[in-house]
C-alpha cells in the first residue's frame, strides 16, 4: 500500500471511530435523562451528586491505559458529564469575578464547559448567591502554593451557614501581556492583582525593575485596563489573554514553577462519601495552657491526617482565635467520628464546614 493510501486508509478509520464515539456519547446521554425522571418520580432534585462524578473520573483514570495522559482522559469525560448534566438542568456557579479570572477557570475546570459560571465582584457576595438559591454552587480561593491563605474566604465562613462541596486545584502560569497599541519598550506600568505581583515578585525585579507595579481587583480587570493604554502591561493568565485580545511577550513567569492555587466549591448539601475526601472544620478553643496540644492530640490519636491549620482572629472576643483543619476523612469514618467527639469534648464551638471529594484534576 502506498503512503497516500495508507493515509486514506487511516482518515477513514478515524472518521468510522468518531461515529462510534458520537453514538456511544449520545447512549450516555439517554442515560443521565433516565437517571433524572428516575430521580424526579423518587422527589430527589438534587441532579448533581459530587461524590459520584468524583468516583466516575477516578474510575476512568484508573482505567485508562493511553496514549493520552490520565488527566487529559478524565477532562474529556468531564466535557461529556458537563454536556449530560445540562440535559438534566444547567448548573449555575458563581465564581469571583469578573470574566477571565483564574477563579473562573477553575469553576470551568470542575463543572465543565456546559455550566453557567456567574461572576460576582467579591468573596462575600458569592457566598450570598448560592445561599439564596440563584446559584446552585460557588467557587471561591482558599489558598495559593505561594502566597499561603486567602483570608477572606475564611473569614466568609464564620457567619455562614454555607458547606463545602468540593475543592479543585489549579496549577497557575502567569503570563507577562501588552495589548495592540502598547510597544513592549514604551513599557513604563504592570497592572495585576496583588497576589500575582507578589507570585511573580522575582522575575520582575530581574526584567522590570523600574516600571510602576499597581495593584488591581483582578487579573481580568488588569487585562482590561491594558486593551487602551500604550505604555502598561499586565500580568494575567490564559483565559484573560484570549478574552481581551492581548499579546503574551513573556509566558510562564512565575518564580515557582509549581505555583497552584487550591479553590472550594461552596453550596447548601451535604456530600455523601466518595472514598476519598477530605473534611474541613472550624473552632473555638479555651484561652489556657495546651490548647493547641489538645486541638491537635485527637489527630494524632486517631491516626487521621491532619493537611491544614490555620488561625483567624475571632469576633467574639480580644485576643481570641478560631482555627480552621482540613484532614483526610468523611464524618461518617469512624476515626473522624471519634476525633470530632474528642474535639467536641474540649473546645469552646465546633462547627463541620463539609466533608467532600478530594480534588480528581
């Protein structure tokens, strides 16, 4: 067989797969609809489980045995459940806004294309919108590899009745942009958001020592700005770039090659277990000697693995803190449940902020 038939031969396998695939994709489809009037006859609306796709995605990669990478499986299956979700009812997801921010990347990242990502001006806000109902979930940043914790999503939990329903990791690359009037000599400003300027701290003082560093709301609004200057930059990430039409003249500027930044997904449901989660918990200790021993002694005890801890000043009382643990586990393991009734037993409030699936992609 000559090349070019051999290349024929080829497309038009290609071409027979792809009609398998749409046939099996729409089979799936027909499933997620029975599942739903299933569903619908038992009074169960809750059309989006996170335990369960966290299992499906975990399944796949498991499965899969290449050429394509783990993950790149499992983000195409999770287009095709986005895609089947939105059969049943679209999601709706506030994120901190505006467009283009690495917050709505990461609520992309989760729920998939096929949702509807709302953006909202602050933290707070987007708490107040799942709570009222007009969003069924919400993405919000907790802590950046760098730049440590994000305090006012901490701090939005303390008067909240919101649990957390998930979490999602998102590896972030800044990306150095000017738009289509500005000359990469005449630059004299960046524009970004503080944590950004902070992540790419290093860099700048080696290429931009001189230009102004201005601190903005966003990395999106940063983008914005530089669409009708001639003499800025800014520092954002991919999904600003293509949204505002911008040129990337230095890519990947990050001074830590791993930064990532860890985001919640907030909502008003308990998640049952998936078999593998993590719970997140929030409490008041007594002003006295150990107390931080006695917060951290249950972990230990009881074999659980304890991943953070972090402290906020309470608003109860001066000089008083809450502590906000993450750890390995469901409340409904029986090493979680004996460290929370030891914890219970000593402290002043304890409060579950969820138990949910740890982050698949």
């Amino acid at each position: 067989m000559s090349e070019e038939n051999e290349l024929l031969s080829l497309r038009d396998k290609i071409d027979a797969l792809d009609l398998q695939i749409m046939e099996k994709i729409s089979q799936r489809a027909d499933c997620a609809k029975q599942v739903a009037q299933v569903k619908k006859s038992q009074g169960d609306t809750a059309y989006y489980r996170p335990e369960r796709e966290a299992q499906v995605l975990r399944h796949i990669m498991e499965a899969n045995k290449g050429p394509l990478d783990n993950e790149d499986m499992a983000r195409l299956f999770r287009q095709i459940m986005s895609a089947c979700l939105a059969l049943e009812q679209p999601i709706r997801v506030a994120f901190l806004g505006p467009e283009g921010t690495f917050t709505q990347e990461a609520a992309l990242k989760h729920f998939g294309d096929a949702a509807i990502s709302v953006p909202k001006a602050a933290i707070d806000e987007v708490f107040r919108e799942v709570l009222a109902g007009a969003c069924d979930y919400g993405v919000v940043p907790v802590e950046n590899s760098t730049e440590g914790v994000i305090s006012h999503t901490l701090d939005s939990f303390m008067d909240s009745s919101i649990k957390i329903c998930g979490e999602v990791e998102l590896r972030i690359h800044q990306h150095f942009m000017i738009g289509g009037n500005t000359k990469s000599e005449n630059i004299t400003r960046v524009y970004s958001h503080a944590q950004s300027l902070a992540q790419c701290r290093q860099w700048l003082n080696s290429n931009y020592p001189n230009i102004e560093r201005i601190a903005v709301s966003s990395n999106a609004e940063a983008a914005r700005r530089v669409q009708s200057e001639w003499n800025s930059a800014a520092i954002a990430g991919d999904m600003s770039c293509e949204l505002f039409e911008l040129e990337k003249i230095w890519e990947k500027i990050e001074d830590r090659p791993d930064n990532s930044t860890r985001f919640l997904i907030i909502g008003k449901e308990s998640v049952a277990p998936s078999g593998d989660d993590r719970t997140s918990i929030v409490v008041s200790v007594k002003n006295k000697p150990g107390a931080l021993h006695n917060l951290i002694e249950p972990f230990r005890r009881n074999n659980v693995d304890m991943t953070r801890l972090e402290s906020r000043p309470s608003r109860s009382s001066k000089w008083s803190y809450v502590f906000f643990i993450d750890f390995v586990g469901h409340t409904e393991d029986a090493s979680v449940v004996q460290v929370l009734a030891d914890l219970a037993a000593d402290v002043v409030d304890l409060r579950v902020l969820g138990s949910y699936p740890r982050a698949v992609l």
